[in-house]
C-alpha cells in the first residue's frame, strides 16, 4: 500500500489499461473505501453501478467518447441518489419532503466523496484511475440504458485498473489561488497570466486559455452540456418549480424543459403569442385558441401546454 502523501505528489489520471483484472479482493477494498466515507447526515445518497457487462461498458465508451471506459479492469457510474432515501422514508409512512436542490447538493457531495474514496484506495493500491465526467454528454441513453429510476442522476464515471502508462504528475494552479485565509480575496493581473503559465505543460498548443475556452466559454461544451443537464434534473424531480410528472406527460410531447424558464422559451417557441401568469392560474394563447392551467407557474404552464392537441405541438 502507498505512503499518502508519496501517492499524492505523484498521481496522475490513467488512460491506458492492460487488459488484467484487479487482484483478488482489491475489489472488496475499494468498495470497503466508498462505504467508509464521510456522508452528511449519514444519508448515503449515493449509488455505484458496478458495470461489468463488456458490450454495455462498449455503449458507455462509445456516448461519452473514452475509449478507456472498455479497456479498465473496473468501470463505476458514481450516482447521485434520492430515490432510495425517498423509499426509506415512505416504507416507514414518512411524506418526502420538498427539498430537490437542497438533495441535489446533499446527492452529488455523498457521490464524490465515495468516489474519491474509492479512487484513492484505488491509487493506494497501485491501480491507475481515471474520472469520466463525459457521461453528462449522454445524460438521458446513459440513464435509459443503466435503468436509473427517478430521484438519480449520474455525476461521472470512474475507471480502474492496471495501469499500461505511467504518466507525469499534471501541474495544478500555484497554492494561493486556490488556499485563501479568512477572506475570499481577488486575483490580479499578474496572478492569471501566472496561471496560464503555470498550466501551460498541461496543453498540447501551450496555451491554457484554448482548453479552458473550448470547454468553458460561449458555445463550449459545457453549455451544450446544460440544456440537457437541466432537462434530465428537472424530469428526476430536482427542480423546485416543475412538478416531474408533468415534465414526464411533456416530454412525450416533445417538450424536454428544465426550469421555468426553458418551459416558457419553448412555448413561446410553439408559436404561443403570450403567456400570461394571473395567481394561481397561467393562460396561453395561441389565435384562435388558448388554454389555462392551475396552480404554481410552473405547474399551470405544463398543465396548459398538456391541455394543447399534441399535432399542435412542434417537437423542438
Ligand atoms: C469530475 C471529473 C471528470 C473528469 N472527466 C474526464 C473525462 O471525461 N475523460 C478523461 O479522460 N478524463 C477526465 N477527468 C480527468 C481529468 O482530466 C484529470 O483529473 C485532470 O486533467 C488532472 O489530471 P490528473 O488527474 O492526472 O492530475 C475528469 C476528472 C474529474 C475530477
């Protein structure tokens, strides 16, 4: 087993498997890791599945674009999730409460720190681990094909196994950009080209800003990422305003919204000439029709666009 602190200064991600699985009983240690982990309140609102089907790690590996997913001896999807708490809390005649952010938050904190548990204990051991944040670029066929009810959404993936590269350390920004005392303080000038600069041996073209642009920026992957992202939070019930049955009926309808928000741009974008919100009731119109539903916003606007024919309704 690795020293701590010798495992810390020279680990890096690994992409590159041999085609060995783990030694006996390692699996057991790595599991016994994520049990072992801090989790608020107790709660566990985590779930790992454990993918050990070759053509289904295929699938993954082929929606997220990482080839490594098929070649780890391992492969984990790290799940948050409230559905088993949910089922807790009904079995003993509890009513679930209304907290989907608070449970978001709750969820995706109890995942990483199991899976970085698991991947340290990985590390500890030998083994080369690599996260896969990719699986937020296929949120929904990953959710379809690895059955994952209502109340679980998936927060990465996690691949293990024999390393076939042992790669360099990978720089990380100078300690006080990421250490404050007391007060979260501003960065100058000086301090983000030295970022830059810092980063740089991270980079293929020697400039940091292109990677972080390419993800980060207008048009980057991560707001091709969002669309969806709150489509899929909102239908598992972890947006406050959208009742997720309604988001389900719409979704059959074509209309895939995750916020109140999206729910209006995609109704105006229906050819809706307006949408009105009295208390208690939403009405829209679209000459010569116009249809109303009942209750919080965002419930009377699913209820009104439900209650319009479903040819009347252009799948985005
Ligand atoms: C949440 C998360 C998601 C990640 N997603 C991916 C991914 O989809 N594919 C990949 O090859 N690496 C992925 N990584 C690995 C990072 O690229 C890697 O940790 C980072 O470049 C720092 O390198 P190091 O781990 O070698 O220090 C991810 C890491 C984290 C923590």
């Amino acid at each position: 087993m690795k020293d701590l602190l010798e495992l810390y200064q020279t680990r890096a991600s690994v992409r590159k498997f041999k085609p060995e699985p783990l030694r006996e009983g390692d699996l057991d240690k790595i599991l016994l890791a994520a049990q072992r982990a801090p989790t608020d309140a107790t709660a566990q609102m985590y779930t790992l599945v454990r993918i050990t089907d070759p053509a289904l790690r295929g699938s993954l590996a082929h929606l997220t674009s990482n080839a490594h997913i098929a070649t780890a001896a391992e492969f984990f999807l790290i799940l948050a999730d409230v559905h088993r708490l949910r089922q807790m809390v009904k079995y003993r005649g509890g009513e679930w409460g209304h907290w989907p952010r608070t449970a978001a938050h709750f969820a995706i904190g109890d995942a990483v720190l199991a899976g970085s548990a698991l991947a340290t204990m990985a590390e500890g051991l030998g083994y080369g681990i690599c996260w896969i944040g990719g699986v937020l670029n296929a949120i929904n066929p990953i959710s379809q094909l690895c059955s994952l009810p209502e109340g679980v959404f998936p927060v990465a993936g996690l691949c293990v196994g024999v390393p076939d590269e042992a790669p360099r350390p990978r720089p990380r920004l100078r300690r006080e950009l990421v250490v404050h005392e007391n007060h979260y303080r501003e960065y100058g000038p000086e301090e983000l080209e030295a970022a830059y600069t810092d980063m740089r041996p991270i980079t293929r073209s020697g400039d940091w800003y292109k990677v972080l642009s390419r993800y980060f920026a207008e048009g980057g992957t991560m707001e091709h990422r969002e669309g969806p992202y709150q489509a899929y939070a909102a239908k598992a019930g972890f947006d406050p305003d959208l009742p997720e049955e309604l988001l389900v009926k719409l979704g059959d309808k074509g209309i895939q919204a995750g916020s109140l928000g999206q729910l209006i741009e995609q109704t105006l974008a229906q050819g809706f000439r307006s949408v009105q919100f009295q208390p208690g009731l939403v009405w829209i119109e679209k000459e010569p029709e116009a249809y109303r539903g009942d209750g919080k916003p965002g419930e009377a606007l699913a209820q009104a666009l439900l209650q319009a024919p479903k040819e009347r309704i252009i799948p985005q």
